[in-house]
C-alpha cells in the first residue's frame, strides 16, 4: 500500500482514538495533515493556497447547535444564522443571497458535493452531520482543479468520523434555552480489515422566537425538530480500501422569519415577535462508496459512486405574497481519479467527474396579490442536468525546497428545461419557454511553494472559480411588468479569478497563517433590495490572520482576524420599484457590497484548569456593515461572548456546559434592506446549556 495513503488512514484512525484523550495533554497544533486539496492526505505547508482545518476535538468542544457556531472560527468567513437551522454564507465574498448564495460555495461531505451543481440550496449546511463530524476544512476562494461548480468563493469539506480502534459506545444529552434538548448517539469498532461508525443525533428546539404578536392572538413558537444519521464502514485490505458512508438528514421546522423595522432587534418585545405561519420541511439522503486500488508502489486508483436525493417545501415569506415552494432532485454521479507518483519527487493526479441529476421546483401563492405577486401558480418546472468534467491535478518538485502545482479543469454542464405551465410573464415572474442550455468552463490553477524551514513556507497561488448558473436564475426570473425578457437579466457561467500570496508556519510554539488576496468576478448574478435580477462585476481583496499561541502549559490563545473590502465594478440604476415610497436601486463603481463588513474577528482564550478539563472563552467581532447596494443604509455591528467549558469526572463521564451571549448584547445575526424597510434575524440574548456525556 502506498505510505501516503497509509498515512492518511492511520491518522484518521488515531484523530478517532485522540478525541477521547485529555486536551489538557495536548497542544492544540494546527493540523499539518489535510485531505481537500488532493483528496487524499497532503501536508498542509506543501500547499499552495489556504485550508484551513477544524479539528475533531474543537468540534467536540464547541457542541454546535448551529454550524455557524462552528465554522465562524475560520478566518475569511462568516455564516449568518437565520431562524432556526436557516443561514446564508460568506467566505472571501459578502453574504450572498438566491442563487448567488447557493452556487458560489461548495459544500461536500468527504470531498462529494452536497448537492448536485444547479440544484444548491443557501441553507446548504443543515444537510449534514456536522455535529458528529471527525474534521471540517474550509478552502477560502476558489478551489484546486479537483473541484468544480460552486467552488468559486470557496467550499467547506466535512469529514466523516473514522471507525475507532476498540469498541466505543458514547450517549450525549444536552438542554438549553426555549426547550432546546439534543441527543447524541455513537458506536464504533474495528475487528480485523473492517471497521465501522453509526452515528445518530436529534434536537427538538421549542423556539426562541414568537411568532404572533397580534393582540388577541394566541403565539406560537417558532422551533424546530431535527434528525440527522451517518454510518460508515471502512475495508483496508493489502490492495483494496473501501470506504463507504450513508448519511441522511430530517428537519421540520416553524420558521419566525425576519423582523421588520429599523433597529428592532433592540427591542426585548418587537424582537422576538412578528406574525407568520413560516415553515421548512426538508429532507436529504446520500449513499457513496470510495474504492482505492494500490496498482503498484507508485499508483493508486480511485473510483466513487454515490446517489442522492433531496426534497424540501417551504414558505417564502421573504418574498411579498408569500408563496410556497417545493423542490427537489435525484442525482446519480461517479468519480474517478488515477494518483501516480513519478521520479523526483513529482506527482500526478487524471480525474473526471461525472452527474447525471432530475429536478423539479413549483412555486404557487395562496396570499392576495402584493407588489406584484400575483396569487396563483407562478413556476412549475423540471431540469435534467449531465456534468462531466475531466481534470489535471500536477505537483512539480522544481527544487530540494521548491514546489509548483498546476491545475486544469474542463467542465461540461448541460440543462434540459421543461416547463410545465404557460411561457411568458406572471405579475412579476418570467416563465422562459422550454429549452436546453449548455455551459463550457475552464478552470486553471498554477501555485508555488518556498519552504523557508522545516516549519515555515511561503505560496502564492493563482485559480479561476467557475460556475454554471444556477436552474433558479436561469428560470426563475422576477422583474417588474412592462420589462421584457432581456431587462430582467440573462444569468451567464460566473467567473472569478484570484490570486493570494501567504506564510504559514506550523509546529511548536506559535504558529501562524497570513494571507492576502486580491478576486476580481465577472458575470455576478444577483437580486437587488427591490427583487430585481442584476448582471454585474466585483472585486474583493482582503488579508486574513490564523494565530494559535501557547501562552503556558495551561493557556492558550487563538485569533482569527479578517480584514476585508468587497466592492462593485460596475455602475447601474434600476427601473422604479411597484413601492412608490422606495426608489430604485443606484450601484456606484467602488460601493461596498451589502452584508460585507471590512473587519471580523473570532478570538478564543484557552484554560486547561484541570487534567481532562477545558474551559474557553471566545469573542466573536462583526464590524459595520452597509445593507443597500447604495451604501445609505448600515447596521452597526456587534460584539459577542461566548463561554464553553468541559470536565471529564471519569473515563466514562464528562460533564460539558457553555453560556451563550455571556453579556446579553442585543444584536442581529444577519441585517439586510428588501423593499423600503429594515429585516433582522435576532441573535439570541444570554443563554445556559448544560449536557453530559457518557461512555460504555
């Protein structure tokens, strides 16, 4: 068996076993060793671009409600929550909403997308485990050759937990604010080649919000119920390794939905009430299975089949009318790589991916017609959707202490659209007549790494992001009546090209990552604070500080610290809105994009007060930000801290609490501008969660 895919199997097995060790025993290193950029094992200071990797046992830590909880602490990114499991995305890019918030980021589990490319979903996240996961990382920007559509500002990678060595059978339970109970279920074991991992967890959240607030109207809360299950069995033969997973998610959920009103989220009353009958039904299964063949000392090939399938209805109250979507897709899709290792230390990765994926999305009012959302059907359509995208993934030893790697992805998209009620326009919806539509991507990437030390190196690296449009902005246009097809906007494959210069140093004592990034995008596709389709450009440039510090044996410090400007390249005044009261959208060149505040910063003091004991205090910091394209409207900030803590009594027993909003600041996770009048998800006030976990 090849040692580097040795390597990776051990170290998977032994971060499994690590989990259940004392963390004050530990050093909380960076993690030298990471799987996205090759989709195998690869050292982290051989390679040219940023991975960041959140580790097993801070996921066991911080013991996420939410995955926003958990992947904030990365540099460069920030994922608002919304009510409940809802949430929208930033990495390297603002927060992004519709179609540009779910195509411009790739998420996978064990490197297989999510969901089918043309089929993302802005609420991506809450389709996977990631509370039992054995690792996250998070590439910022666009991604290697590997990776294709939706990898443009970057894509978060969540590993399944790896089989254990001896038998482990573990129960979580935890409760907090509003009702809010979780339960956490693992077994494991490994006899012989096989190994395995079944994993179960379910939360039941009575609702921080209400959802009525007028008189005379009894209130309901606006919780959720979830259940989300992963199993995983792993054969490692002399020649053959199969890893096979099985995940499936449920989430029923009453959705409160924004509050209106400018800076109501200060108000205890206004804050956590506002009338809506909201909902989110969605549920997710995928089945894959990894086969590894070691063809000779040098050479392993890789083939992967996996089938999913998706289906959610929802109310979309964020829209006037209110209406009622319902979506869903199968996908069927295979991966293969062939991974050579050559003279000098060089080595090759050919790949080609290939998905075949039906859908379908219908959308239908109920409510009276509003600002021209006319009651009715207003979109029923289907879409099948072929991507095959052949690649080359090459890494060049050019010196004893110099690496070059180079890239190239050619992805091949096409639609097939059926529509299954009248062509033309609906009040404010453009039903495209049927049609197909296909999209030719090339996406390059050339890197190079210095290593300074035995610790430290340095990279630049250039890649192009693309992405095919999503089914959504393609038909599923909105403008006002009285504009044909072409003034409501025709979505184009978006392109963004970035190139980052960073140093990173690893190993004892301080380490550190610093980064800076300049990303220009073509073709960006996005709906305006008055609903309308836009085509435009923008540009991003930003530079980003990963630090962990031991400050003795029992403290530590860890910071991540974002500073960024991202910006439109374009001028555009839209056409006046229905809402005689608002006026119409003014972009100028150089105006920040809304929900891109210029500084962020998540910063942890560590204590390991006792053996097997950690407690952890965290800051978390968003700047001001602008919610309008025309930088007149702003939210300012927040602050927030949270406290974490955890006492192992025994081998069996460990005791685990955290205070969420130790301060009780009054903020909103996300602020935005939609027709004429302020929206917030409130973030919720002071909260005590207390848990245990035991094992047997």
């Amino acid at each position: 068996m090849k040692k580097r895919q040795k390597l990776s199997i051990l170290v998977a097995l032994a971060s499994a076993q690590m989990a259940g060790l004392a963390i004050a025993e530990t050093d909380y290193l960076l993690d030298e060793l990471v799987v996205t950029g090759t989709r195998s094992g690869a050292l982290l200071l051989e390679q040219a671009g940023n991975t960041a990797r959140i580790s097993e046992q801070d996921i066991d830590l911080v013991r996420a409600d939410h995955p926003n909880e958990i992947v904030n602490r990365v540099p460069g990114v920030m994922v608002q929550r919304g009510n409940g499991q809802e949430h929208l995305t930033s990495i390297r890019s603002p927060v992004l909403t519709g179609g540009a918030g779910a195509g411009s980021f790739l998420y996978l589990e064990d490197g297989i997308p999510l969901r089918a490319a043309g089929f993302a979903n802005v609420n991506g996240l809450f389709e996977v485990n990631h509370e039992q996961a054995g690792g996250i990382e998070v590439v910022r920007g666009p991604g290697s050759a590997l990776y294709g559509s939706n990898a443009v500002h970057g894509m978060i990678n969540f590993l399944t937990r790896a089989p254990s060595l001896d038998l482990e059978r573990q129960i979580d339970l935890s409760a907090g604010p509003h009702d809010l109970y979780k339960g956490k279920f693992t077994v494991s074991d490994t006899v012989g080649a096989h190994g395995y991992r079944f994993s179960i967890n379910g939360t039941t959240d009575g609702g921080y919000t209400n959802r009525s607030n007028n008189p005379g109207v009894i209130s309901r809360k606006a919780g959720y119920d979830q259940q989300k299950m992963t199993f995983r069995h792993d054969y490692t033969g002399e020649i053959d390794s199969f890893t096979t997973v099985f995940s499936a998610t449920n989430l029923n959920q009453e959705t409160q939905g924004y509050v209106p009103g400018k800076r109501s989220y200060r108000s205890s009353r206004d804050s956590r009430t506002r009338f809506s009958n909201s909902y989110r039904d969605a549920k997710a299964t995928r089945l894959s299975v990894r086969w590894d063949r070691e063809v000779s000392d040098r050479a392993t090939f890789s083939l992967t089949p996996y089938m999913r399938h998706t289906e959610m209805e929802f109310l979309m109250d964020f829209l006037p009318g209110q209406p009622v979507e319902k979506n869903r897709h199968t996908s069927a899709g295979l991966l293969a790589a062939y991974d050579i290792d050559l003279d000098g230390g060089h080595r090759v990765i050919f790949g080609t991916d290939f998905e075949y994926t039906r859908g379908r999305l219908s959308e239908e009012q109920f409510n009276p017609a509003q600002a021209g959302f006319l009651p009715g059907l207003h979109y029923d359509y289907k879409v099948d959707a072929t991507v095959v995208a052949p690649y080359v993934h090459a890494e060049w030893q050019l010196a004893e202490r110099t690496r070059m790697i180079t890239g190239l992805r050619y992805e091949f998209t096409r639609y097939d659209y059926d529509n299954r009620t009248d062509e033309g326009r609906f009040g404010n919806n453009f039903r495209p007549d049927d049609g197909k539509d296909r999209f030719h991507n090339v996406s390059p990437k050339l890197g190079l790494v210095q290593m300074l030390t035995d610790e430290m190196s340095v990279f630049v690296n250039y890649a192009r992001g693309n992405r095919a449009p999503q089914t959504t902005d393609l038909y599923r246009l909105r403008s006002q009546p009285g504009l044909d097809e072409a003034r409501a906007g025709r979505a184009n494959s978006e392109k963004m090209d970035s190139i980052e210069l960073g140093v990173r140093r690893l190993g004892q004592g301080l380490q550190y990552e610093v980064t800076t990034y300049y990303m220009k995008k073509r073709d960006y596709f996005f709906r305006d604070s008055n609903n309308d389709n836009v085509n435009g450009k923008t540009e991003h440039y930003g530079v980003e500080l990963a630090l962990f510090y031991p400050l003795s044996e029992q403290w530590d410090v860890a910071a991540n610290v974002t500073f960024a400007r991202h910006l439109f390249d374009f001028d555009y005044l839209g056409a006046n809105p229905v809402n005689p009261l608002v006026g119409p959208t003014n972009i100028s060149d150089g105006n920040y994009l809304p929900s891109s505040p210029r500084r962020m910063s998540n910063i942890r003091l560590g204590w390991n007060f006792l053996q097997n004991s950690r407690a952890e205090l965290e800051w978390v910091h968003v700047d001001r930000y602008y919610v309008t394209e025309s930088n007149n409207q702003s939210y300012s900030g927040h602050d927030v801290f949270n406290l974490r803590a955890f006492h192992s009594v025994n081998q069996n027993l460990t005791l685990h609490a955290r205070v969420h909003n130790l301060f009780d600041t009054s903020y909103a996770e996300r602020a935005d501008f939609n027709n004429g009048d302020f929206r917030y998800f409130v973030g919720e006030r002071r909260g005590l969660h207390v848990g245990l976990t035991y094992s047997f």
